[in-house]
C-alpha cells in the first residue's frame, strides 16, 4: 500500500492566486462604489467637522420630579429619537442636574433635529371639539381639515389589516357667529360624562342659563376664539400649562395654513405606544402610511375614544396627536379602531411619514425642556488634535515600517503590502458607511484606527515567527510555510477575537465618543482576519515559489544558517513490526 501524503494539504496549496484576485476584486468593487455614491471622504464627527450644540432645560411642571432617573430616559430617548432621524455619532449627554446637551455633527440636518429633539414636551392623543383656520385664511371659508405639518388635509384612520376607510368628505368651518356656540357645547360635552361628544354649530342662538358654561369653560372658550395660530407669539403659548385631564388649545399646520384647535381631554398618552414606523403601501393606492400598535392599556384606551368618536361629525370624529402643545396630525375615524394597532393614512410622502413615526415612536419623555441656547461649535480644536493624532500616528508607523526592514528584511514587504491593503478597506469602508448607516469618524475613532495598525502587525509577526521556527527544525521554505499557517491561524484567530470581544462589550456598555473608538477597533479586527486569510498566506505561498525567498538568500530574512537551522529532516522507514507468539 502506498503511503499517505504528508506536509501537503489541498486547501492549503489551493490556488494562492485565486484568494488574491478576489480581495483585489473586491477592493476594486468598494473603490468604485465609494466613488459612485460621492462620498469620497469619511463623515467627520462634530469635534472635527463642527456642528451644532442644543442646551435643554428640564422644567418642573406636568407632575414630573427632576430626579437622575428622569434625567436618564430623557437622554435615552433624545438619542433613540436623533437615531431616528439617521443621525449618528450625536452626543447626548446630561450637564448637571436639570440640562441636557444634544451635539448634533456637520452634515446632518440639524434644523430637523433641532425641530424634534427639542420639541420634548409629553406626547398625548386629544380628541378634537373644534377647529378654525386661522390668519388670512379665516376670511374665506375653508374645508374642516386636520391641522398637521406632516398630515394631507383629510388624513384618516383605519383598522389595521382590514383596510376599513373613513369618508373623505368635509364640513365648512364654524362660521364668526355660531363658533362660540359651537365651542360652549362641546365644552359642557367634555364636562358632562354621559352627554353626546358631538356639538353641532347649528346649536340653539341662546344657552340657558342652567346650562351656562363654568368660568372655566368661558375663559377658555375666550381664549380659543381670540387665538391667532399665524403669529408665533400666540402659538408658541397655546395650551401652555394645561394638564392631561383638562381641555386645551393648540396649534397645527397643513398645506402652509394654520389652524386653531380646541382639544378635549387627553385620552391616550404617548407613553402608550409601543411602536410606530413609516410603511409604503404596496397593495392600495394609499402610498405611505404610519402604523402604531399600544400596548395593552393604550390599546383598550384608543378603542373606547375612536368609538366614541366614530359617533361624531366631523371634526369631532377627529383625534389631535398633540406633542408640545402643537397638533402634528389629526386624523379622522369612522368606527371603533381595536386590536391594538391602528393605521394613520393621508397623502404622505415619505419624510413626512418618518417624522411622524418619529413622533409617535420617541415623542413621550417624563420631563418637558425648555431650549435654552443653540450653538455652532467649530471645529478648529478638534482640528488641531486630529493633526496631531495623525502625526502621531504616522511615526508610530514609520517606527513599526523600520522594525520590519530591520528585523525581517525581504519579509517586511509583504507585511508593509498587507498593511496598504488593510488602509485602504478601513478607508474605503469608513466612506462608505457615513452615508450607509450614519458613520461619523471622531477622535477617538481615530485612536482606534492607529491602534488597529499594531493589531495588525502583531498577526504578520505571528505567522512569520511560525515559519521561521519550520526552518529551525530543518524544513524547506515551501513546506513550512503550510505548516506554519495551522498553528499560526488559531493563534491569530483567538487574539483577533479576543480583541473583538473586548471591542463589542465596549460597544454595548458605552456612549457618545467612546463608541467610535470601539466600533473602530471592532472594523479592523474583522479585516485583519480578512487580509491575513485572503491576502497574507496566498502573498507568502506564491513568494515560497520564487529563487529570492526559496533559497534562503541573505536578505530575504529566512536564512537558515542566520536562523541556526538544523540538518534537512529525512524522511526514514518505521521498521515492521514484530508478531510475537504466545508460549
């Protein structure tokens, strides 16, 4: 029988050259997309690029105690909300007892994320007693339209999964005389359980007086009719102060027209959602819409208002999502929405559906802010260390460049090689994802990126050294270098991992800059592996094949006489072995 082959595997002598052209193919292929998407440069982070700095006051109103638990939602969900808006590397962070600072980078949109960050009031579902265009369109009479920045002016409300549609039909506003009317009845509505939610503007011209509306009531109603919701100065305080249980003014846009709401009690707090997004309808012609789904307690409330509004006309078939004292959407139903999910339909386009989802999703905090300052911050210190950081960093590369000459000789170029091809995929990744996923490069990030060079080194080290001791024991250049690669590869491989893992708990544990350094740390870790697997081993099998390298010239750095290697192992014959018989 002929002996079995040894020294050699298959996958280990498989087409080096073939591991070489896909890493090289897929460089080219990053390259290229970098260069097609435009975004040649990595996204800079907001302590080297600038940006925009928002100070947030807590307020000690609603009920709520200023306390670090608080505090400490409040930031989670300022940053849950700026995620939401695509914006990463925003630092949220608080300052104090009672501030919260949001940093938002250069590059982002940063007046949207101002509108919504800053807009932290509680978010509430009111239903809707009365509403009236306001400023130069209360001249004429208007359709009944839902008061929204992100709303068409008739968006409505179904049940979800059953397609079910409110009537798109519309009712003139209220006119001068019969609003107040109108807005007396509702109010006694809302002050009487049993009486019908409905108030129609066809009430009787005179109230009786066992019927008048408590003091209360008559203010507010002065109040809602006075409001001017197109001077900023009256719709920046309407509802100022009100509580969840009492009825409040408000304020929303649609189509460049502001509208003036009288809002019932709240019915539904924001804190009820569980979840809210933006989905494209594929089945109807509805376009975009925004699905919400309560959980248990929110679900049973929704239901028990959209029946009872379902009874109304319209707009008291309507609900204000209200989040700071401004009417972002409302909607109109026309039958009781159960099951704990609803969906919020109108002529959306897709940032408008997102912002609402936003709303809806990160809207409800336990403490309202107050905007107390907004600041550019610039970028000119941020600069100065990133200079320096880079200056650093290429002398601790030119140090590592001049180690490997020294040391390893011919060897050095394969690691320098591998170190150019590892350069270029964090760079090109580092484009490629500020666009993909809201990368932005930061000074720690940076850090990491320079630590990441010695990670890198290390492995070809490794790997060197394990050939080196196969030329020790006596082995021929091309035999070691596949023998070396088993022992070499599990050693890489659970140092990268380790370093991974370390990078990964910091990920998670950690906020703000720190996480830039680890995700950093984390990206090149993973292409070590790759470049030493796809690059490294197939570049040294192939130079194994080459005269320079396979004769252990002086310079190639794998001299066997400089390496004190012993005599060539020779293969040798195991004696048979010997049958003994038994006495």
């Amino acid at each position: 029988m002929a002996a079995p082959k040894r020294g050699r595997s298959a996958s280990a002598q498989s087409k080096p050259g073939r591991a070489l052209a896909l890493i090289l193919i897929a460089i080219v292929a990053l390259t290229g997309g970098m260069f097609l998407s435009g975004h040649t440069t990595p996204r800079l982070g907001i302590d080297l690029a600038g940006g925009t700095s928002i100070t947030l006051e807590a307020k000690a109103d609603q009920g709520s105690a200023i306390n670090k638990a608080n505090m400490d939602t409040a930031v989670e969900i300022m940053n849950r909300r700026v995620n939401g808006l695509g914006v990463s590397e925003a630092e949220v962070q608080t300052q104090g007892d009672r501030n919260i600072i949001v940093n938002i980078p250069k590059g982002t949109n940063s007046k949207e994320a101002r509108d919504q960050v800053g807009t932290t009031a509680k978010l509430y579902f009111r239903p809707v007693l009365a509403q009236e265009a306001t400023g130069a369109a209360a001249a004429t009479p208007s359709p009944s339209a839902s008061g929204s920045s992100t709303a068409s002016p008739s968006p409505s409300a179904s049940k979800s999964g059953t397609g079910e549609k409110a009537s798109s039909s519309s009712s003139p506003s209220a006119t001068a005389t019969s609003q107040g009317r109108a807005v007396t009845d509702a109010l006694k509505a809302t002050a009487t359980p049993s009486a019908s939610a409905s108030a129609s503007s066809s009430a009787s011209p005179s109230v009786p007086a066992s019927n008048a509306p408590s003091a209360a009531q008559a203010k507010l109603q002065a109040q809602y009719t006075a409001l001017d919701c197109s001077k900023k100065a009256q719709r920046t305080t309407a509802g100022e102060g009100a509580k969840p249980g009492e009825p409040t003014l408000g304020c929303g846009e649609s189509s460049g027209v502001w509208y003036k709401y009288l809002l019932g009690p709240a019915a539904v707090d924001g804190t009820e959602v569980k979840k809210a997004q933006a989905v494209f309808d594929t089945q109807t012609a509805a376009g975009w819409q925004v699905t919400m789904t309560f959980n248990s307690k929110g679900a049973k409330k929704f239901a028990d208002i959209t029946g009872q509004l379902a009874k109304n006309t319209q707009p008291q078939n309507e609900f204000g999502i209200v989040l700071d004292g401004e009417v972002v959407s409302s909607p109109y139903v026309s039958s009781s929405i159960t099951g704990g999910s609803a969906q919020i339909s109108g002529s959306f386009t897709q940032d408008e559906a997102q912002n609402l989802a936003n709303m809806l999703s990160y809207g409800a905090l336990p403490l309202s802010f107050k905007e107390q300052s907004v600041t550019t911050v610039t970028a000119a210190l941020g600069g100065d260390q990133l200079h320096a950081g880079l200056l650093a960093g290429a002398i601790g590369l030119l140090l590592v460049v001049i180690y490997l000459v020294a040391y390893y000789r011919g060897l050095s170029l394969v690691a320098m090689a591998s170190l150019l091809v590892s350069g270029i995929l964090t760079y090109v990744l580092m484009a490629l994802l500020g666009p993909a996923i809201g990368f932005a490069l930061n000074l720690p990030a940076v850090c990491g990126a320079i630590v990441a060079i010695g990670i890198t080194a290390d492995s070809f080290i490794v790997y060197f050294e394990r050939i080196r001791d196969e030329i020790r024991e006596g082995r021929s250049l091309r035999p070691a270098v596949e023998r070396a690669w088993p022992r070499a590869r599990r050693t890489i491989l659970v140092s990268d991992f380790v370093s991974f893992l370390a990078a990964a708990v910091l990920f998670i544990v950690t906020v703000g800059k720190v996480q830039g350094f680890a995700f950093t740390l984390g990206l090149t870790t993973v292409l070590d592996v790759v470049v030493v697997f796809f690059f490294t081993k197939p570049l040294m099998t192939l130079l194994a094949r080459r005269k320079f390298f396979a004769s252990g010239s002086k310079w190639s750095g794998l001299d066997p006489k400089s390496l004190g290697a012993k005599p060539p192992l020779r293969r040798t014959r195991r004696p048979a072995p010997v049958e003994t018989k038994e006495a």
